[in-house]
C-alpha cells in the first residue's frame, strides 16, 4: 500500500523597504519522484515602479504643495537668520542652506505643505570665502532670484554660482514635467536660460 507524504514548508522574510515570501511545497510518494512548486512575491514592488519613480511622484506632489522656493527661504531664514544660498527640493522635502555668522553653515529641511521647520543642522563647508567673495556687492538675494525664475514655471531649486560671477543657477519644472534651467543676475535680477549643458556660452546672443 502506497503511502502519500506532504510536506509544507513556508519561510518568510521582512526587509525595511521590501522583502520576499517564499513558499514551498513538496509532495510525492515511497516510489516516485518529488514535485516542487515554488511561489515568490515581493513586498513593496505590489506597483512594479522603483524607489526613484516613487521619489519623483513625492517630488511632483511637495512641488504642487502650497510653499515656494522663496517660502522656504523666507522660513528657513526667519528660524534661521543669515544668508541664503541655495533651496533645493530634494525627497519632498525643502533643503535651505544658509551662511550664518563666521564660518557657519546650517541645513534647513522646510515641509512644502506646511512652511514649517522639520530640522536644521550644521554643516562643514569649505567655500565660505568665496560665497562671500561672490555675494559682494549683490542686490538680487536667494529668495528674489526665486521670485525672478518662478515667472518661467515652478522652481525647484536655487543656488548660487560661486566660481565665475555668473548669478544665481535655477532650476524649474513646467506642468508637463519639462525642468529648465536659467541665470539669475546677482544685481538686476534678469533672467536668462542657462545653455551651459548644451555647452554654449548663455553670455552668446
């Protein structure tokens, strides 16, 4: 008399940000070869898109959210005060850097729904001198370059150009996705696009 035999075996792991089930089952008989069934299914990818699509989607919603780049600043600086030199949304999150007294520097993480403080820190930089080498004799600050560029569509980040003199670098995102990149001047607040990835001179007209 034959004698059937199942064996059942389910393993599970959990991962921060994903993990893999893995069921097994196995059955046969004294005299016959076992059978295997494998089924596999991975926790966190249900939607089949990547942590950076993800990433982009938090990005898309924090730009439509209710506080600017020049909101930002204007927080950062109020909790903060100094000198902004750059705004950048990075992980749906407002990032401010700002040039304090001396040598300080301090990140200012801003919610883009809310305009309030989620934390700041201290940072190491070793370019002090020449942002204050590039902001003498400026007229145009982070948050007014900010207002200037948000004529060309939703910014999404700030920052000043300390090598050359050449204004502040911005970038914005149009309602269809398009990012554009522009100069901002550090004293008339003019606007122009920045062809530098084209490896043109935007100095060129």
């Amino acid at each position: 008399m034959k004698r059937n035999i199942v064996i059942a075996v389910v393993t599970a792991a959990a991962l921060v940000g994903g993990g893999t089930a893995t069921a097994l089952a196995v059955s046969g008989d004294d005299d016959g070869p076992a059978s295997v069934a494998r089924a596999e299914t991975r926790a966190g990818d249900d939607d089949g898109r990547d942590d950076d699509t993800r990433d982009d989607d938090r990005d898309e919603r924090a730009v439509s959210g209710d506080v600017t780049a020049a909101g930002a600043i204007a927080a950062a600086l109020k909790h903060t005060p100094g000198t902004a030199v750059s705004a950048e949304l990075d992980d749906a999150v407002w990032e401010v850097d700002v040039l304090g007294k001396g040598d300080t520097w301090h990140s200012v993480r801003i919610d883009p729904g809310t305009g309030k403080v989620l934390g700041s820190s201290e940072d190491d930089e070793d370019d002090t001198a020449e942002v204050r080498a590039a902001l003498k004799g400026a007229s145009v600050t982070a948050e007014e370059a900010a207002k200037a560029a948000a004529a060309k569509g939703t910014v999404t980040s700030v920052e000043l150009d300390d090598d050359d003199d050449r204004g502040w670098e911005t970038e914005t995102r149009a309602s269809g996705g398009d990012e554009r990149d522009w100069r901002v001047d550090l004293r008339s607040g003019s606007v122009t696009a920045d062809r530098d990835d084209d490896g043109d001179d935007p100095d060129d007209d």
